[in-house]
C-alpha cells in the first residue's frame, strides 16, 4: 500500500520509522518531511522515504497529491490540519485517512470547549472558568489567590499555557494573553484553572468511536531547563514508563476518564476516531485532567513507538474503520527514554542552518534511535531548521540504562549552540 503521513517534526519522524517497519507499506511520502525522514526506507522494498514539499496546513494541495499518487492511507501528524478539518476533506473525496476529524478536533482547538464538556461529563478535572474579557478573568484569577493557570483558547504550539504563582503574575498572564494578543487569535478567550498539585503525566489512547486502548505512561518535560525551570516549550525529552502508576490504577485512571470521554462523544455526535492524549496530574484526590490533545504527543511519540510491537499500519486502519476492539497492542518490556537537542535561546528566538556533527556516531550506538525534529539538508549536509532539533531516542532494560544510553548519544552529537536538559527521567529515581 502506499502512504502519505503529514508534517516535519520528531514525532512524524518516528511515525514514518514505525511504519515504514510495516510489510504493508509498498511506498512512503512525507509532507514536508525532514532531513532525517528522507533517509528512512522500507522494510518491505528498501526503498526510500520521498519527502514532499507542501506545507502540512496546505490543505487543497495535499489533496491533489494524495489523488494524483493514489495514496491507499494518509496519516497525520500535527494538530493544525486535524483542526482545519484535513479528515473531513480527505474523506468527501473517497480517501482513506487516520487522524480525528474537525469536531473532535475541538478537543485540543479549543481549551473552552474541552472544559466545559469534562465538567458536562464528569471527567475529573481542575476547577476553572471561562471569559471572554480580561476584567472578569482577573477577577476569578483573585478568587484562586492569583495560585492558576491561564490557558489561551485556542492552538499556540503548546506554548498558550502561562502558570502563575499569585494575583500580580495571573493579572500579567491575562493580559500577555487577551490585551497584548502573545498567542493572536488563539487568545480571544481564555480557561482559568486553579493551580494543581502533583505529578504530571501523559497518557495516550487509540481510539475508534467505539473503544478507547490506553498506551503505557509516559511523562514529558515541558520547561526548557533542568529541574523544571526556564519557559515552557513543546517538549525537550520524555521517558516511558512512569513508576508513578501502577497497571491497576493505570486501568482505573483510563475508566474514570475514557469511558466518560467515549461516552460524552457519543451523547455530542463526535465521531473520534484517532489519538487522544491527556495531560493528567496525580493528585492527592486522585488523577485529574490538565488538558486533551487530539494527536499524538512530541517527544512522548519517539518512546511509544520504539516500544511498541505491534504493526502499526494495522492499529491506525483499526481506528480509521472502527475495528480496534478486535487488535492488541503489544509492549515491549524494555524503557525508552528520548532527550530533545533543541537549538540556543529556544524557546525564545533561535538561529537556523547550524551544521549537525556526529550523527553517523550516534546511530551506530546500540539501541539508540536519533528522531530529526528540525532539520534540513543543505550543500549535502544536515542542519538545524527550528527550535527543537533532534529527538535522541535510546532504549534499555530500565529506566537507568536507557538513560545512560541516551545522553552517550546526545554527547556524540554536536551543533552551534545546542542545548538540553541533563534531568530527562530523573524523576523516575
């Protein structure tokens, strides 16, 4: 069969890597891909990975190519074609696509909607509210002691959630997020949540419209810097598995929130069918939602996938044609632990085309697997092309092993400027 799979990131790296495993898979592009994307090849022929150069929100053009290639199955990757409604375009012309479509899309596009339908369907979640205009945001930010987060409406690459510590930091949040418009359009509302207490952790689930499989934990590291200081970026590295839940409280976790979420869908005509990735903080009242995703996470994808076993072209036809009931996913008993190389000043401003140096070293470490998140070829050589660069993927037979693994990785590789976290999985010990 042949494959399209949007977008240019870690995770649509390890997306295509995974796939590309599939004896399924006869032809593979990738819209717009990376550099690393291009060197991946086929299980099935050898051959390689295409990219393609149409930019993952391109609707219109996407489609011509998927018609023009007789694409058998598309999947996507990002967030901005699921909520710009790609699924619903693809499937009016007859084509095959996995992803979820634009209503359920609304999940992660929209913050207010998420809220209020976790408080319509009891799934546990943060006390929050929602407003429309900065005066009665700061106010309700005063009701929580000014101890919230303040959360932009819409999409702002995961960087539209400002966490503030008292009344003058909340009041600076809604105003960075309403009156300067710091996110655009994605501002124009805002949700205001108490501030939890806690562990963080990622979950994922398959689904289908019907039946939800829950993925392993996992647990990413959003702040730019070690010990959890610095800004908020999307991501510099992640671990899997957590010790923080155990396989019981883990089904417990997924049937207090999944079976009311699935059963919400059904009650609201949402059709889901794709990745649903909460954030949830372990809680001293047990596991509560921070927010949804409606796609996989980046980096928590470069863990899942180097764990799982199973055929993953099957698993997304499943979800697609509403089969999953019938698959199981099969885990490997090994940890997987990713270090995101991110370029200097990121998440801030960041310089572009920096020269990456020792990546054939790195590949040939055991079990280590180097994801490209940012880069581009340029002269014959490989080289920086956004904030977050690499995602430097080692496995182990726990946690400490593939730890150790992938910081050998990430020392065999250098560019200008690079930085990392030196904590990712640390608080796992």
């Amino acid at each position: 069969m042949k494959l399209l799979v949007i977008g240019s990131g870690g995770r649509e790296h390890a997306l295509v890597w995974k796939l590309a495993q599939s004896p399924h898979v006869t032809q593979m592009w990738c819209a717009p891909g990376n550099a690393g994307i291009a060197l991946e090849r086929l299980a099935k022929n050898g051959a390689l990975v295409e990219n393609v150069n149409i930019a993952a929100d391109d609707l219109p053009k996407l489609l011509v190519f998927a018609q023009e290639k007789k694409v058998d199955f598309t999947v996507v990757g990002p967030d901005n074609p699921l909520a710009l409604g790609i699924v619903d375009l693809f499937q009016k012309h007859g084509l095959k696509i996995w992803g979820v479509n634009q209503k359920a899309a609304q999940f992660e596009s929209s913050k207010v909607f998420s809220q209020q339908f976790m408080e319509k369907y009891g799934i546990p979640t943060a006390s929050a509210g929602t407003f429309s205009e900065a005066g009665p945001a700061k106010a309700f930010c005063a009701t929580l002691g000014g101890k919230c987060v303040v959360k932009a409406d819409g999409l702002a690459l995961g960087k539209g959630v400002l966490i503030c510590h008292n009344q003058a930091e909340a009041e600076k949040a809604v105003d960075e997020i309403m009156v300067s418009k710091a996110f655009g359009a994605a501002g124009a509302n805002v949700v205001i949540q108490e501030f939890l207490e806690g562990i963080e952790v990622s979950l994922h689930a398959l689904c289908d419209g019907k039946t939800a499989k829950i993925f392993p934990t996992s647990q990413d590291h959003k702040r730019a810097l070690d010990n959890d200081e610095g800004l908020n970026t999307g991501g510099m590295g992640t671990y899997s598995p957590t010790p923080f839940l155990n396989d019981t409280q883990l089904a417990e976790t997924a049937r207090r929130v999944l079976e009311p979420f699935m059963r919400g869908c059904v009650a609201e005509g949402i059709d889901y069918r794709g990745l649903l990735y909460p954030g949830v903080m372990l809680t001293k009242n047990g596991p509560k939602i921070l927010e949804f995703n409606a796609r996989f996470g980046d980096p928590e994808t470069q863990v899942y996938l180097t764990r799982l076993e199973s055929d993953l072209v099957e698993l997304l036809e499943a979800s697609a044609s509403g089969t999953l009931a019938k698959h199981k996913l099969k885990w490997s008993p090994l940890a997987s632990v990713c270090v995101v190389m991110a370029s200097g000043g990121y998440p801030g401003n960041y310089a572009k085309g920096k020269p990456i140096l020792g990546l054939a070293q790195a590949a040939m470490l055991p079990n280590v697997k180097v994801f490209h998140a940012g880069t581009a070829l340029k002269d014959g050589q490989i080289v920086t092309n956004a904030g977050r660069v690499l995602g430097v993927t080692a496995m182990g037979k726990d946690l400490s092993a593939a730890q150790a693994a992938a910081y050998a990785a990430v020392e065999a590789i250098t560019f200008e400027g690079a930085q990392f976290r030196h904590d990712i999985a640390a608080k796992a010990f």
